[in-house]
C-alpha cells in the first residue's frame, strides 16, 4: 500500500526538536472556543445576568479541570498495563490521553461547585454549557479523525477509512491496523452531534420562554443515544465491559435515563422562566463582554490537549 505522510491532515501543526504541537488540540481548543461563546450568548439571550468576575472564574475553572478530568480517567482505565508491569511508572503518567467521559465528569462537577459557590440555577448554567457543546464535540471528534484515536473496527463496506501515518495514535497503538479499512466512527459522531447542535438552535430560537434544564434533558438523551450505538462500531482494546456492553455504552445508558428523569421533573411549572425581552442583540452583547476572559480560557485548553514533548504521544 502506498505510504501516506498525513492521513487526514498533519498531525503536527509546529515542531521543533523538543516541543510538538498537534492538530487535535487545536481543534480541540477551537471546540471550547464555541461551546463558550454560545454559553455567554444564551445566557444574554435569555436575559440571565451574572457578575463577570463570576463568569471569569467559572470558564478558568472549567479550562483547567476538564482536562484534568479526562487525563485522570484516562489514566485509571490504563492502569491495568501498570500494575502488569508492561509500562513504568514514569512512561504512564507521560501519556498525553484524555478521556471524554471524564472531562463530562469534572466539567459537570466544576458547574455544581460554581453554581453553590455563586448562588446560581445550576441548570440555567448546564444550559448555556451545553448548548454549543455538541458543536465542541463535532470539532473534536475531526481531531479524532485526524490524530487516530476513538476509531472503528475493520470494516471493508462503502465509506470505511485507513490509516498509514506511524505517528497517529492507531497505528503507535495498534500496529496490525496500518492499511487496514475500519468504520469511519469519528465521523458518524461529528455528523449526530452537528444535528444536536441543529436541534438546539431551533429551541433556542424557537421557544418564547426558557424552561430551565430543557437543552440539558434533550442533550443527555441524544447524546446517550448516539453514543450508545457508535460504541458497537468502536475499535479501540481493550474494551472494558460489563454484561456484554462497554462501560461507555453503561455511561450512555445513564445519561439518557438521567434525561428522562430530569425531563419528567420539568414540568413543574416553577421551572419555567419569562425571557420578555430577549434579543439576539443581549446575546451578542454578552459574547462581547465574555470575550477576553475566552481567550485567555481557550489559550490553556488548547496548550493543554496540544502539547507533546519531543515525539507524539509522550509529555
């Protein structure tokens, strides 16, 4: 098979002898740019008014603990070739991976912390979270695509992928797959969670009044359901399962049931809020002075999730 140098794009947009920096954070980076600014759009949109200083807090806070939060949870389901001796200590906590389930975790924990700290509706805040946030995730799963993580199994149907690039993380990972046609997974993720996005902006701009928690309920269910299925395509072993399913698909199953639950208790009448006067204009105006403390938030995340030291896939 012909050698290709990239895949799907470079995995290294800067390189010198020590420090690399990958595509995937950028995007990845790029991801958390929109989430946040669809957050400060929808809550001026909505006429929620919180102090700056608050917000600048909040979106530090989250820059750093989601990663955070999915390092850690990558490094608990490897712990398994540690305690095996196949890695030492030193080489397994170097491994830049990042787990999407614990980022959910932390970002989710980082919004409860915040919103007891600040006196805030929780669920106004989970809202303004997720409403960019399947955006986020399409641009994070085309850095999937690119980098080679969360891939498909062999599959030799119309639209299958293959990857050739050593550095890309299937092929350092798993070197059997080099060549090998797979489900293209990264991208049926990108386009499901593009069509959540769409359903959110038809909410958003369709419902007169804001009834606290719906885009959370909508999301935790499509968003279960559509990752409870890709995971039957996914590729990636050694699956952790429990009675027949991966513990991603007993995640997902919890976040659509988590949904249905706080869906059912929407319909206290008590949860809805009158937005008489929302804009698009409040939005924007918000967008605006959010602005700079986004920056400064995307700045981190992106050095965070970009940064390899002198090969890919090693700090």
């Amino acid at each position: 098979m012909h050698q290709h140098s990239n895949d799907f794009g470079p995995i290294a947009i800067y390189r010198n002898k020590y420090l690399i920096i990958t595509t995937f954070g950028l995007l990845v980076g790029l991801g958390f740019f929109l989430a946040s600014i669809h957050a400060w759009f929808y809550l001026g949109f909505r006429t929620f008014h919180y102090p700056p200083n608050q917000i600048f807090i909040l979106i530090l806070r989250m820059s750093v603990f989601i990663p955070l939060g999915a390092y850690l949870m990558s490094r608990a389901l490897d712990m398994k070739g540690l305690f095996n001796r196949e890695v030492s200590l030193s080489t397994f906590f170097r491994v830049p991976g990042f787990a999407l389930w614990g980022g959910f975790l932390s970002g989710f924990l980082t919004i409860m912390f915040s919103a007891y700290q600040f006196s805030w509706n929780p669920l106004v805040i989970l809202d303004a979270g997720v409403f960019g946030l399947p955006l986020a995730q399409m641009f994070g799963r085309i850095g999937c695509l690119n980098y080679g993580c969360c891939h498909g199994k062999p599959f030799n149907g119309k639209g299958s992928i293959r990857y050739y690039n050593p550095e890309t993380k299937i092929i350092r990972t798993y070197r059997h797959l080099k060549g090998v046609a797979l489900y293209p997974t990264q991208l049926y993720s990108a386009l499901v969670n593009l069509s959540i996005y769409l359903i959110f902006l038809i909410i958003v701009v369709q419902t007169p009044i804001a009834v606290n928690g719906l885009l959370t309920v909508v999301y935790l269910v499509l968003y279960g359901l559509k990752r409870f299925i890709v995971e039957f395509f996914r590729g990636e072993f050694p699956r952790t399962n429990i009675l027949s399913l991966s513990l991603w698909q007993w995640f997902s199953i919890i976040f659509a049931v988590g949904g249905i639950v706080l869906g059912y208790s929407l319909l206290d009448p008590f949860m809805v809020a009158p937005t008489h006067s929302s804009t698009i204009l409040d939005g924007l105006m918000k967008v605006k002075l959010f602005f700079p403390m986004t920056i400064i938030a995307t700045v981190i995340i992106t050095f965070i999730y970009s940064l390899h030291w002198k090969q890919i896939g090693t700090w």
